[in-house]
C-alpha cells in the first residue's frame, strides 16, 4: 500500500512530504486508520533536540484521529472496520502499571514512544527507494494518510463528533485535562494555578471551569492571555512583580494546586510559593536544567509531582472530553487551526512562534 507521509529525515532539515508503503497487514492487535487529521505536538518538534535517541529517518505525529480501514484477523481486536477512532500513547498492556490502569508509566514507555519500539525484518514502512522508515512514533507515525497502530492505542468515538479535529484529545488535551480532573480532582471550590497557556495549559484551564475550580493562568504571551480569560481563568502576565503574593491573594490564601507546562524554574518557585499548606504542584514539561527551589517552598505539607499524559486512561477520559465538549463545556476546537498535511512545514514555523495554539495536519488522499 502506497500513500503520502510528512517525513523528517534528519534532525536539522523541514519535513518532507512524500511517498511510502506500508508492507504489512495488520497482525491480530493491530488495527489500520485512514487518518482525517492530525495534531502537532511539541513533543514531536523535540524530536529535532532529542540527541539521537530517536530515530530518524522517521514518520512522527501522535495526535491523530480517523476512520478504521481494516483490521487483524485474530481475536484480540474489538475495533471494527468503519468505526471512527482517536489514537493515543502506546504501552505493552502487561506490566504492572499497564494492569493497575496506569498505561502512561508502563515500563516500556519510552521504548514504545519515543526511542525506537519494535525492530521488524522486513521492515513495516519505507520510503519510495525501500529504504526503512521508523514507524510506530507513540504507536501511531500518524503525520501521514495512514496509520497502522495497535489497537489498544485507539478510542471509539460517536461518528456524529468531527472527527479530523479530535486527534489532540490523544495527548496534549488530554494532558492537561486529566492533570486537573485525574490527578488534582479538582472540583468545585478548588483553585489552581496554571503556568503556560499553551495547549496543555488551556486544556487544564477549561477543565477546570468545567470542573467548577477557580483558576489563575499565568503566561507572557497577551493572546494566550486573552484565551485563559475566555475560557475561564484569571490572567497574569509572567512577568507580575510579587507574583506568589498576588496568587495567593486571588485563590484566599493560596493554590491548592498548580500545574507548570513551561519547565522555567523561576515560575515553579512562584508556584511553589504560591500553594497553600499540603499544596501540590504537577510538572508535565520536561526539565532540561537543574531545579533549584527556593527555601521553604516544600514545607508544610506541600509537594511536588510529574505528570505524564494526565494520568489517564484515554479510553475513560477522552469519551468524558468530548462528553463535555458537546456539552459547551470544553471548547478545545477554539485553539484549533488547520493546515493540509502538504504545508507541514508552515504548521511547525506558526507553532514555533506562538502564531497558533493547536496545529491540525489534514491529509489529501492520494494513496493506492
């Protein structure tokens, strides 16, 4: 099977939008989805920083959504073909954490995810020339207009529900929503305070309104700013002189929790001062420096976590997202903007810049 795909070759060149084929049936777990569309994640542009440890060359994207195309014929599949899907994170399904429902720290994660998964003799997918593509970036490799993905990485969805726009609920989305609703619990008269409005951050504001907490959004960007308003939250630029003081003073006393979506250790002591006692603080960026925390901010009972993919089972949340969605209660299509797959490139320079929120790749359909 032959189709388009937006593949990145080297770490330092655009992406390439091109030819490849798929060499395989789906095995007896595995199901193919027609993707209708495509988030761009951060995650996927770290690529270009991750030392090596991915490889390349590669098809990337983790946030798609579609159609169910054709499925393995063995037993251990429940998709069936026309079924619409949003597809998520990978993990094995056995370990201990995969069983006690807590697939986002199974123990093969990164393996699976991020660094290189299962090595296949012949291989899955290759470029037009048969040269070998890495195939399965968090299971998906779904910049493209297929995707061949295990089934337990995708989530039925209502078909009525537009689907080339649900792919971010597969993991930016359904990061920041399931840090507010999963991990913090967060109800109504709970606060938080929310640093960084980008995708994840937003997701955690509006699930927080859903939820009926109060929320303090923190960003220097004036338009992500004017979003976290929209969406519910009080806004305060970065840079706010005697900014714990001023959280504090907003939430009576303090943060029950916070969630930084920034890694900048200035703003996680700010947060950190500004969490009431047996306060917590979620992390869900990661860290590239050191994390030096000022004196006292860990006393009294508070503390501090990291959050990975909202600690959800995305099969439970991602149905209670659009659930509220549909409801006018988790407006995510408002941090939408689409791009045909073809201009891949223009996605990532406007997601660089802070020109838009959410970048959605929509795939032409040229295969055969």
């Amino acid at each position: 099977m032959r189709f388009q795909a937006a593949v990145l070759h080297s770490y330092e060149d655009p992406f390439t939008v091109e030819e490849v084929a798929l060499r395989t049936e789906p095995a007896a777990d595995e199901i193919l989805v027609e993707i209708a569309g495509t988030g761009m994640c951060r995650t996927d542009l770290a690529v270009r920083r991750s030392a090596g440890r991915s490889p390349l060359p590669a098809v990337l994207g983790h946030e798609g959504a579609g159609v169910v195309v054709r499925t393995g014929s063995g037993p251990d599949t429940t998709i069936d073909v026309g079924d619409h899907v949003v597809l998520s994170f990978d993990s094995c399904g056995h370990c201990r954490n995969c069983r006690g429902a807590a697939p986002a720290y199974c123990d093969s994660f990164a393996s699976l995810n991020l660094f290189g998964g299962r090595e296949e003799v012949p291989p899955r997918l290759t470029d037009a020339t048969g040269k070998a593509l890495a195939p399965r970036w968090f299971g998906q490799s779904s910049f493209a207009e297929y995707a061949l993905v295990p089934a337990r990485n995708a989530v039925r969805v209502d078909p009525a529900l537009p689907i080339e726009l649900l792919g971010p609920l597969g993991c930016g989305f359904l990061t920041g929503a399931g840090a507010v609703l999963n991990t913090f619990g967060a109800g109504p008269g709970d606060t938080l305070t929310v640093l960084g409005a980008g995708a994840v951050g937003l997701a955690a504001v509006m699930a927080a309104t859903a939820a009926g907490a109060l929320t303090v959004a923190v960003d220097r960007h004036p338009q992500r700013l004017a979003l976290a308003e929209r969406f519910g939250a009080i806004a305060l630029p970065a840079g706010t002189a005697g900014l714990p003081e001023r959280i504090r003073r907003l939430t009576d006393g303090g943060a029950q929790y916070a969630l930084d979506t920034t890694a900048s250790a200035p703003l996680i002591n700010n947060a950190l001062q500004a969490l009431r006692p047996t306060g917590s603080l979620g992390l869900v960026a990661r860290l590239h420096t050191a994390l030096p925390l000022e004196p006292g901010t860990l006393d009294r009972g508070r503390s501090i976590r990291h959050i990975c993919e909202g600690d959800a089972v995305p099969g439970l949340l991602i149905p209670r997202l659009t659930g509220l969605w549909q409801a006018g209660r988790f407006p995510f299509d408002q941090l939408i903007r689409t791009y045909p797959l073809a201009d891949i490139n223009e996605a990532e320079r406007d997601c660089d810049a802070g020109r838009v929120v959410k970048p959605v790749l929509l795939p032409e359909r040229t295969s055969r």
